[in-house]
C-alpha cells in the first residue's frame, strides 16, 4: 500500500464530503463548511465526470441555505409516501436492520481510539454516514502518520463498504426524487473505484438479492428500529442546538488505556 500523505489528505477530504451529504447536519455553519468542501474539490477532481458533477453540486447548492439539501434528503430517505433508501450494509447483506454487518463494524471501530458519540449520532455503526464518517477521520489519522490505522480503513472497504455501496449508489442514482444526490452519486463512484485501486480491493461479483423489508411494510420493522427512528426524528425536531451528526463531533477521541 502506498505511504502517501497527500493522498490520505484527500481521501479523507472525499470521505467526509459523503459524511456530510448522508448526515446532513443542521447547523448552517457546519453547511457553509460543506459548501466549502465542494469548491474545494471540484477544482482537482477524480476525472471529468466528478469534476462536471462536482461543478453541477456546487450550482444546485444553496450558498446562504440548507434548507433545499434537507428537503431533498428527507424525500429521498424518510418520505412515508415514497420508496425509500435504506442507508445499511446490513440491509443489503441479509434483507434487515442491524444484522453482521452492524456487529463487524462495532468490532472495527472497538480497535481505533474514535468513539461514537450516542448523545448526538442514532444512527446504525453500519449506516453509510457512519462509515464515511469514520473512514474520512481514520483517513487524516493515516495522513498524520498513524499508520496503524491503515489495515482497519483495509478492512472496512474490503469487508463493509465495498460489498454493497454500488447497490446502494445505484438506488440512490434512480430514486425519482434525487437531484443533488444524482450529482453526488457520480462523484461517489469514481471515488468507490479509485479506493479499489488503491487499497488493491477487486470490485464484489454480483450476488443473488435478498429478500428485503419494503417500506411500507411498517409491522415488519423491529422495535429496535422504530425506537432508532423516533430518536432521529426527535432530535433533528430540536434543530441547530442537536446536530444530527456533524463530522467533527461524531466521535469523542479518546486515548486508548
């Protein structure tokens, strides 16, 4: 693997652009720094179809306002009337909600000093805002030198994320609603196909679908998951004082005892 710092600089630049579309936070400030991220990017991007996506993402974006990146995120993820995307690799793994998937990143994240902060972030540890979360501060770590670290990121490509975000992009990319997201889905595969060349990981053959849980079947879903949800919806209610999960304070870092 190469020991690169400035490609671990942005690696983790890209990493924390999808955290913050896929947890977009309420804070404005938090925002305009996202606003920033894309200016940022789009003037050296992966290749030329990120680089019109990336320019297409920062026209579509408000530059005062969330407010149109919130509405569509909700249409996208939490509209009742609408299909909705489900954000986990267990999902996509088995058909349900905190399933291997869930526990084997629980165990990836045990091995690293970060920490999720429960207060502020409800969401699944294999949910892809957690994921891009974590690997976009793993990612500045390796850049800082913490090069134990580098096997970790390794694996949770490998074994995590690598098995089902083109499934995911995907429905993401079609969903009827998706208009920034469409954009971003762009740049999110040249991203997913240089990560695969750089950490030497081939891309999954296509595997039989599971059978997954519809939306709208509600009494399917476990209480485990209504109660995760009611704690989202509870907490975006209180606005810009409860940040769904900004990407600098999702993980409380700690020394490892």
């Amino acid at each position: 693997m190469q020991d690169n710092q400035a490609i671990n600089k942005a690696r983790a630049l890209y990493y924390n652009l999808f955290a913050n579309f896929f947890v977009p936070a309420s804070d404005v400030e938090n925002y305009l720094e996202l606003v920033k991220l894309v200016d940022i990017l789009k003037k050296s991007p992966l290749d030329t179809n990120s680089g019109k996506a990336l320019e297409k993402i920062s026209e579509l974006l408000d530059p005062t306002s969330n407010i149109a990146l919130l509405q569509e995120y909700d249409e996208i993820f939490h509209n009742p009337t609408s299909k909705n995307i489900r954000t986990t690799a267990s999902y996509y793994d088995e058909g349900v909600e905190s399933g291997k998937k869930r526990v084997e990143m629980i165990n990836f994240v045990g091995k690293t000093k970060l920490r999720r902060n429960e207060k502020k972030y409800h969401e699944y540890e294999d949910s892809v805002g957690f994921i891009f979360s974590l690997m976009a501060q793993l990612s500045d770590l390796i850049a800082q030198d913490e090069k134990e670290y580098e096997n970790t990121v390794h694996c949770i490509f490998a074994q995590i994320l690598n098995d089902f975000i083109d499934e995911f992009a995907k429905e993401l990319y079609e969903h009827n609603s998706a208009v920034l997201y469409r954009e971003l889905i762009v740049v999110l595969h040249s991203f997913v196909e240089f990560e695969r060349l750089y950490l030497e990981v081939s891309k999954p053959v296509p595997k039989e679908k599971v059978e997954k849980v519809q939306a709208c079947e509600v009494e399917e879903i476990s209480e485990e998951e209504k109660e995760r949800r009611a704690r989202n919806k509870a907490l975006k209610a209180q606005g810009p004082k409860e940040e769904a999960c900004p990407v600098d304070i999702a993980y409380d870092i700690e020394d490892n005892i």
